[in-house]
C-alpha cells in the first residue's frame, strides 16, 4: 500500500477537523434552547479542558513560565476566545448552520487586512481584490436592511471579527510559547467566563437525548480541537489550509439533512465568492511565502 504524503495526510487530517468542528456546532444548534448557553459551555468546557490538560501533560506541552509579553498575548487570545465562542453560538443557536459558517469562512481574507492594517504586512493589489470581493460575498449572505437580517446576523459578524483577533494575537506569540498551553488557558477562560454567566440561573434538567448532544458536542471540540494542533505540523500550509473549506460543504449537507435548511440562492453565491477569494488569497499567500524563502536561500550562498 503506498504511503501517503504529508500534504495529502494534512489535507486529510484538516478536512477531519473542519467535520469535527462543524458536527459540534450542529448538536449545538440541536440542543436548541433546551438548555442556557452557559449550561452548556459550562459542562463542555470542563471535560474539554480536562482533556486538553492531560493530553498537553502527557505530550509536555504545559509551560506557564512564559515571558510577561507572551503572557499578555495569551490572555489577550483567550479574551477573544471567550468572545468569538459566545458571538458564534449565540448566533447559531438562530440562524442557518451554513450560513453561519459560510461567513466564518471569511477567515483568510480578514487575517489579510489585519495583518496589513496592524502589522503594516505588504499585500499586493491582487490581494486586496481578493478581498473586497470576499466581501462582497458576505454581504450576500447577511443582505443587510432585507428581513433576513437580524441582530444574530451582527452577532455572526462580531464572532468572525473576535476570531480574527484571535488569530492575529497568535501569529505574534514567539514559536516556544507551546500550541496546546495556548488551546488550554483558552478552554479554561471560557468555562469561567460560562461558569460566571450561569450564576444564578437554574440549570435545566438533563434528559437523556441531551446528554447525548452534550457528550457528542464535547467529543467533537475535543477532535476539532487535537486535529487543528496536529495539521499545523503536517504538510505545507500553502496546500493544506484551503482544505478547510471543506467544512462550509459539510455544513450545507448537515444543516439540510438535519434542520431542512437549503441557503437560498444569493447566500449559495455569496459563499462560492467567499470560498473562491479565500482560496485564492492562502495560493497566493504560499507563493509568496516560497519567493521569499528562495530569495533567502539565494542570499545565503
């Protein structure tokens, strides 16, 4: 049997992700109001973070000595992620499963424009095409002053933008800060930020069909959670990441499958656009990341 090549094992391994992520959003959106949402990230955040706290101890990968800059863009990633995680469920608790995840998908091109806009990164002309054009997509999917824009609509937004600082935050860490002490401080500021949230609210009894979505929303954080520490190791990024898009497809089928939602057919475009610029932006991205590592190479000798 031939052996896989780390690109096709990263694509592999980031598809797995992106179901895994999207199967927790959608028992999620299954709980429904049945339960509050701090109920909910409550009982997922701790057997969440308990395993990503054994399986950071076991792989030693649990360092706290870190310096005081570093500290600060951790804490400052897991305030986002606090945001970015009550934004996104709130909103998709009462929107589509595909719409809320065809706007997530604007990642790429929003991590474009804050690293030009913060960080002074050049981003050429084909780039910014790219992302107006992106979007162009979004507003297709929100249609904002239509009657399918709501307040949950601005909330899917926030989530993207908080996502996005999240990841900028990252990028700016020094490589010893280790991946999964940064996934952990980040689960365990959301389980206190749900734990703060639920005091004084009755938690709703637990039946048995909802300890099922409870128990399968929390596996599924926990592989979308390791699969995502693991593909950052795997492969080139450049090839690797617009895999990720893979998600939006299974989003669609699951929402449709489940919920009988089927996006009308502005939304479907605005996603084609938004998946079409966002890939072309992490192509290019790759390229250039490649001329510049050869220019390098070139200097050296």
């Amino acid at each position: 049997m031939a052996q896989l090549s780390d690109n096709t094992r990263g694509a592999l391994l980031m598809m797995a992700s992106m179901a895994a992520f999207t199967l927790g959003d959608t028992c999620v959106k299954a709980i429904g109001e049945a339960i509050s949402l701090s109920q909910l990230l409550v009982i997922r955040g701790f057997f969440a973070s308990l395993f990503i706290a054994l399986l950071a101890w076991r792989l030693h990968s649990l360092r706290f000595d870190l310096p005081r800059r570093d500290w600060a863009l951790v804490l400052t990633r897991a305030t986002a992620e606090v945001c970015s995680t009550y934004f996104f469920l709130t909103a998709l608790r009462q929107m589509p499963l595909a719409n809320v995840t065809a706007l997530l998908q604007m990642l790429p091109l929003t991590l474009t424009l804050g690293s030009a806009v913060f960080f002074g990164e050049p981003v050429g002309w084909r780039r910014w095409v790219a992302i107006a054009a992106g979007f162009v997509g979004m507003l297709l999917i929100v249609r904002p002053g239509t009657e399918g824009f709501n307040l949950y609509s601005v909330y899917a937004l926030i989530a993207v933008a908080f996502v996005t600082l999240r990841d900028l935050v990252t990028r700016r860490m020094s490589p010893a800060v280790p991946s999964l002490t940064v996934t952990l401080v980040s689960s365990v500021a959301v389980f206190l930020f749900a734990s703060t949230m639920s005091l004084g609210q009755d938690w709703a009894p637990i039946t048995p069909q909802l300890g099922l979505l409870l128990a399968g929303s929390t596996f599924f954080i926990i592989v979308g959670y390791s699969l995502s520490v693991i593909v950052m190791r795997v492969g080139e990024m450049s090839f690797v990441a617009p895999f990720r898009y893979t998600g939006l497809l299974i989003a669609l089928t699951v929402g449709f499958l489940v919920f009988g939602d089927w996006p009308v057919p502005l939304t479907l475009i605005g996603a084609a656009i938004i998946v079409a610029t966002g890939s072309f932006n992490l192509w290019r991205e790759g390229q250039l990341r490649r001329r510049a590592l050869a220019q390098a190479k070139i200097r050296r000798t």
